[in-house]
C-alpha cells in the first residue's frame, strides 16, 4: 500500500510533465505558424518603404534637376529677350538713320533738280548776254598788286551793276612779253586774282558770277614793240555782260512753242 502510494505521485509527476513539454511544444509550433508570415510581411513592407523611400528620393533629385534646368530655361529666355529688345533698338534705330539718310538724298535730289533747271536756262541764255561795259586795269612792270588808282576805277566800273541781277563778269589777266612766259603767265594770273579778290571782298559780288584766267603774254591785240605798247599789254580786263531779257524771253518763247 505504502509503495502503491509512492509510485502514484511519481507518475502524477510524469504525465504533467508530458503534458508540460507537450505544450511546450505545440507554443512554438504555433508561434511559427502564426509569427512568421507577420514577419515575411512585415520585412516585405520594410523593403517596399525601402523602396519607395529610395524611389522618392531619386524622384526629388528627378525634380531638382528639372528645376535646375527650368530656371536655366528661363535664364536663357530672360537673355533671349534682352537680345531681342537690344536687337528692335537697333533696328528701329537702323531705320530712322536710314529714314534720315533717304531724306537727304531726296534733298540732294532735288537740289540737283534745280541745279540742273538753272544750268539749263543759263546754257539756253548765254547767247542772250551781251556786253555792257569793258574796263582795263593797269599794272606796273612785274606787279599784281592794286594801285590807289586801280582800286577807285574797279569801285566806279562795278557800282552800276551791284543792283542787277542777270550779269556775269570776264576778268582776264595780261602782261607784256619781258622775261619767260612760264613767268608771265603765273604774273597775269596773280593780276586777275588781285581784282577778283577785290570785287568779291570790297564789292560783294558773288565768286559765281566771275569767270576768271591769266592769259599770260599770248595777247594778240598786245603791241609789245613801243613802251606804251607795253605799258597797256600790263593790264586786266573786266568786261561786263548783262542778260538781255527781251531776246531771252523770245528764245524761251519759241523753244516751249516747238
């Protein structure tokens, strides 16, 4: 009886002891079962957030360089506007010098429209001219400057025509055949400036009115023989020749009736 007892406890002892390692073992078999797929998906979501995180982070470099290259477009497009403005202040400068410049030619067109119509009337009148006056200056030997004398004949023969209008003056320049003509021909020159200058300084008479040349010692009306001869060959001669207006009209008159 005594060791029937014992042996129950033991047994007791035995069986929970099973029945504790049995347990035991169906915990962690359980815990297998169940934890782990939470954990495969929770390594997964892991990796996707890695993923995504990495994915984002490539997207934001994405963007920047995007941004970056945005605002070098429009850095670029702020020059290209610069330049385009730059370049409509030059055209439209370009074309108000060239406005100017076409303004000038139909200027200078027209002057020379006009300098044309003149000529034209001067080369259809000039058979119209005809001599008024004749004056002869005189010089001493190997001179050209205007004596006293000289001067007040040259202010009597020009104050009857500082009025008009249509006349035209010849001055030409005389010496006698004393030394060479090379030399004569530069001193009737100097003769003919001297009154010219004259005229045109003292007198006003317009240099366009004045035709003017040194002839030199090649005058065939020169009596170089005698003193006297030579005395009038060292001279210049003005003659004076005015537009006679009623041949002038004539002549118009029957050109514009052809």
């Amino acid at each position: 009886m005594k060791a029937l007892y014992t042996g129950r406890p033991t047994a007791i002892l035995g069986a929970a002891a099973f029945m504790f390692i049995g347990t035991g073992c169906a915990t962690k078999k359980h815990v297998r079962q169940v934890v782990a797929p939470v954990e495969a998906r929770v390594g997964a979501t892991e990796k996707k957030t890695a993923d995504n995180a990495s994915a984002i982070g490539e997207l934001e470099n994405n963007v920047s360089r995007v941004d970056e290259r945005a605002m070098d477009a429009d850095r670029k497009a702020m020059e290209a506007d610069k330049k385009a403005a730059a370049a409509g202040q030059s055209a439209q400068q370009a074309q108000l010098r060239a406005d100017a410049a076409h303004g000038r030619a139909d200027q200078a067109n027209q002057v020379a429209e006009s300098t044309r119509s003149r000529l034209g009337e001067v080369v259809e009148n000039i058979d119209n001219y005809k001599m008024v006056t004749t004056e002869s200056i005189l010089f001493g030997l190997n001179k050209y400057a205007l004596t006293k004398e000289a001067k007040a004949q040259l202010d009597a023969a020009v104050g009857n025509i500082k009025g008009a209008k249509h006349y035209v003056l010849e001055i030409q320049g005389f010496t006698d055949k004393t030394g060479s003509a090379s030399h004569n021909l530069e001193l009737s020159q100097r003769r003919a400036d001297s009154v010219v200058r004259y005229l045109t300084v003292q007198h006003e008479i317009p240099l366009r009115k004045i035709n003017v040349l040194g002839v030199g010692e090649d005058d065939p009306h020169s009596d170089n023989k005698t003193r006297d001869g030579r005395k009038q060959a060292r001279r210049v001669e003005i003659k004076v020749f005015s537009l006679d207006l009623g041949n002038a009209q004539a002549a118009n008159t029957s050109a514009a009736a052809q």
